[in-house]
C-alpha cells in the first residue's frame, strides 16, 4: 500500500505547476501593459549608463538609483533616447534603450585614423526586490524612476533635463583624410594584384624550363593542357587573389606511368598561372578622382 506522502506528490507537482502557468501567465500580461506604454516612446534618462555601441544591448544593473555597467562609452543621465522594448523577468525588469544621438568612434585601417558614426544601445537591468509588487502600475513606476517619458522627440528636446549632447563633428580636414585612405585603398589592392601577376608569371616560366623531351612526359603534358582549357578560373577578383594550383590542377588516373603523370599535372599548372596572370590584369583599381 503507498505511503500517504507518496500519494500526495503528484497533486502537490500539478499544484506547483499550475501557480508557476499563473505566475508566467500574470509576468506576460504585465509585461504587454508595459510595452503598451513604453515601446517606442521618446525618454531622458535620470541615470548614468555604459554601452559598448555594437549591435547588442549593453548591461546597466540598476539598484535604486545606483547603475553599474562595463561598456567602453559612457552616458550621462539626460540622454535622449527610445525605448526598444520591455523584458519581465522574475527578478528583474529589462529596459532596451537606443541611444538617439550617434557617437564618433576611430577606427585604424594603415596609417589612418578614420571616423565612424555608431549608434549606441543601453540595457537597464531594473533588480525587484523579494517583496516588491509585481503589477503593471508598481513596474511602471520603476520604469519611470530611472526614464523621463515623453509623447515625441520634440517634446524629449524640450525637457530641461535633457543634457543637449549632440553628434561630435568631424576635423575640418577629415574629407582630405578620406581621399587619401581611398587613394591608399586602391594602392593597396594594386600593389596586391600586380605581385600576384609577377609570382603566376615565374611559375610559369619555371614550368616552362621544367618541360622534358620524354615522349610520356609530354603526351602527359598535352593532356595536362588540354583538360585545364576546359576549366574557367572566373573573373571575381577577390576569388581570383585567393587561388592556387593545388584547388585547380586535377590528379592523373592511376595506371599511367610517373613521367605522364608529372607532364599531366605540370601542363594544368601552366595554364592555370598563364590564365590567372591574364585574367588578373582586369583587377587593376583605378585611382579615384
């Protein structure tokens, strides 16, 4: 006979369960009031936060008015920005914010230092302490302790809380910087496709003072050539940059003596490095105007 403790588990499992479908089921309806609310509203901050102004929400833990996040840019309160969306988890509340006003961040490429506009996103993780209520009014008070929400962008530059950042602007020189990394740019790819050019041009010629006298050696060889003139290395120039005999020049069948064999692949490889040098001379960049 089963204990009486036994019996009772799988109500008390049924129980569990159907609070923890309650409690999901109240979270989500909270949560969609919220959004209803706050998504894509025009806010202010009224607290600090960092963003490492990728393509990923960057962490704030916000307790009180406290905040304490790791990106590599930091925000001062009176930021203009938009509410993404809003997350609510069991311990916490997760405001997704875009940063409205862009930052200016160097990138190195050679011997420049370039400028790229970002657009920086903020999350704040609101901490719920164990007896705080959890309803959409309480949460929208939370919400509104660390966001000033207005009904437009116009009225967020108006607020007189707004801290008035606007875009850095770039040097009085930096149009010049541009030009010439494009101008470097197109050197670069240049200076790239004329080496390989040389390099296919000496191997060829090395292949071509490699050419034996050996009958085997070169019906190989004629075979080589004509199996590689049906093969087409294409015209992408960066695929072109990247290719090499071994993706190209096919193994001879076995049954066929060494001699044959090597003429075989060493004719492939002439064409291959004739054709690629050829091919490759459309790759030239012309300098920009």
């Amino acid at each position: 006979m089963p204990s009486r403790s036994s019996t009772h588990q799988p109500a008390k499992f049924v129980l569990l369960l159907l609070l923890a479908l309650a409690s999901t089921s109240a979270a989500a309806a909270t949560e969609a009031e919220l959004n209803a609310s706050w998504q894509g509203a025009w806010v202010i901050t009224r607290v600090e936060a960092n963003s490492d102004c990728g393509s990923n929400y960057t962490n704030n833990e916000v307790r009180g008015r406290l905040v304490s996040g790791k990106g590599s840019h930091r925000f001062d309160a009176g930021e203009l920005g938009r509410v993404h969306k809003i997350n609510v988890k069991r311990k916490k509340i997760e405001v997704l914010l875009d940063v409205s006003v862009p930052l200016l961040a160097p990138r190195h490429e050679g011997p420049f230092t370039l400028l790229d506009e970002v657009d920086c996103k903020i999350e704040y993780q609101i901490a719920l302490r164990g007896k705080e209520q959890r309803d959409a009014e309480s949460l929208d008070s939370l919400v509104a302790s660390i966001l000033e929400r207005h009904d437009n962008r116009a009225g967020a530059l108006d607020s007189i809380t707004w801290n008035g950042r606007q875009r850095e602007p770039y040097p009085e020189d930096y149009e010049r910087t541009v030009t010439a990394h494009r101008v470097w740019k197109v050197d670069q790819v240049n200076m790239t496709v004329g080496r390989k050019i040389e390099e296919s041009v000496e191997r060829a010629s090395r292949l071509v003072e490699r050419i034996e006298e050996d009958p085997e050696y070169l019906a190989g060889f004629a075979a080589g050539v004509d199996e590689a003139r049906r093969d087409s290395l294409g015209e992408d120039c960066d695929r072109l940059l990247s290719l090499s005999p071994s993706t190209f020049v096919e193994k001879a069948a076995k049954g066929s003596s060494s001699e044959w064999r090597e003429g075989f692949e060493e004719g492939q490889a002439l064409v291959f490095h004739l054709e690629l040098a050829r091919r490759l001379h459309d790759c030239f960049l012309p300098l920009p105007l």
